[in-house]
C-alpha cells in the first residue's frame, strides 16, 4: 500500500496568513493526487486534483504542486471559512489512501 | 444540480448485516466509476472500495479491511450504488460517504453504529 505522509498534523494561523501543507507519498504516485477540505459534520470537497489543477469553483487562493513523492498545497490568504481540516489522498494505486489531515486553526 | 445522497445507515448489533444505498440525480450513473468510503468517529478518512462502470470494465475492488464481508453493486437503472455490509464488527462504526468517480464528489454521508 502506499502511505502518505502529511504534515503538519495541525496549525494555527491567522487570517490573511499564508499556509503551506505538504503531503509524501511513500512511492511514486506522478500526479495522481487530491486535496480535500472538510469542515466539522461534513463531507470532503475536492479542491485540488491532479497535484495542481484546481477544482471548477475553487478560489484561486488555493493551489497545489508537486509531483511524484513530494506534494505541496497552499492557501495563500486565509479567508474565514478556510479554517478546516484538509487531506491529501492518491489515486494512483488501489488502495486509494489518504494522508491523516491537517487541522488548521485559528490563531 | 448533481447530488448523491446516501441512506440506510443506523444502529447495528456486531454480526449483523446493513445494506447502505446512495442514490444520484443529475447525472447518469451508468457513465462513472461510483466509490465508498468512511470515516471513523474523530478519524481521517478511509477508502472502503468502488465499483467501476461498465466502460471501465465493470469490475469492483476493496480495502482489504473490509474484503469478503462488504460488497458494492449497483443498479444503474434506477440511478443508485449499494454497499451491502456483512459480519460487522465495533470498528466499522463510521460515517460512511459514497462518491463520483474515483472521490470527486460526495454525498452528505450516513452513520452506521456496530455495537451491542
């Protein structure tokens, strides 16, 4: 199976504040790699697919990069309603797998 | 509008059985790739299987935690998948989500309990 590795586990950050999360896989995955985020009592919504492309309806604040092990997903100014968790998965091999989130929090 | 809404979770007992449905609207079910997941209470999320359409060969898979006691069909005339759930035990207590594809969208999810 492959594992992914993201971190950090949680953050705090303050609104406008620039955040990074980055995501390994444990082996080459290219670009088959989502971004989600999940508010509290809600399913995921995918922002990010394909490492870099963003979602039809996804702000331009988010972004993704990346490929083959090393992942990198960034909100460039957090709004208020970016507080939330976010998970990297891959879809390159079955089983897809998921990285274990970050909580981003308020400062 | 595309929606997916899953039904049929609740309270089980460790042993039993529940068949979970997920039904889609404007979309045609027929043309995508439909995948479970879950996730366990204060957990991440978790791939559970999907179930290919019949241009992608029609085939299912599953997570190995779950292989031989659940098992995801679909009815495409009718526009829903299915996860039926078999010998369910304490740690399959999750909500469970189906969604488009490979994970591009999901349903609001429904909550399955396994405990005595």
């Amino acid at each position: 199976d492959i594992q992914m590795t993201q971190s950090p586990s949680s953050l705090s950050a303050s609104v406008g504040d620039r955040v990074t999360i980055t995501c390994q896989a444990s082996q080459d995955i290219s670009y088959y790699l989502n971004w989600f985020q999940q508010k509290p009592g809600k399913a995921p919504t995918l922002l990010i697919y394909g490492a870099s492309n963003l979602e039809t309806g996804v702000p331009s604040r988010f972004s993704g990069s990346g490929s083959g092990t090393d992942f990198t997903f960034t909100i460039s100014s957090l709004h208020p309603e970016d507080f939330a968790t976010y998970y990297c998965q891959q879809y390159q091999n079955v089983p897809l797998t998921f990285g274990g989130g970050t909580k981003v929090e308020i400062k | 509008e595309v929606n997916l809404v899953e039904s049929g979770g609740g309270l089980v007992q460790p042993g039993q059985s529940l068949r979970l449905s997920c039904t889609v609207s404007g979309f045609t079910l027929s043309d995508y790739v439909m995948s479970w997941f879950r996730q366990a209470p204060g957990k991440g999320l978790e791939w559970v299987g999907f179930t290919k359409n019949k241009a992608s060969g029609g085939t299912t898979d599953y997570a190995a935690s779950v292989k031989g006691r659940f098992t995801i069909s679909r009815d495409d005339s009718k526009s829903i998948a299915y996860l039926q759930m078999t010998s369910l035990k304490s740690e399959d207590t999750a909500v469970y989500y189906c969604a488009r594809g490979y994970s591009s969208l999901w349903g609001q999810g429904t909550l399955v309990i396994v405990s005595s």
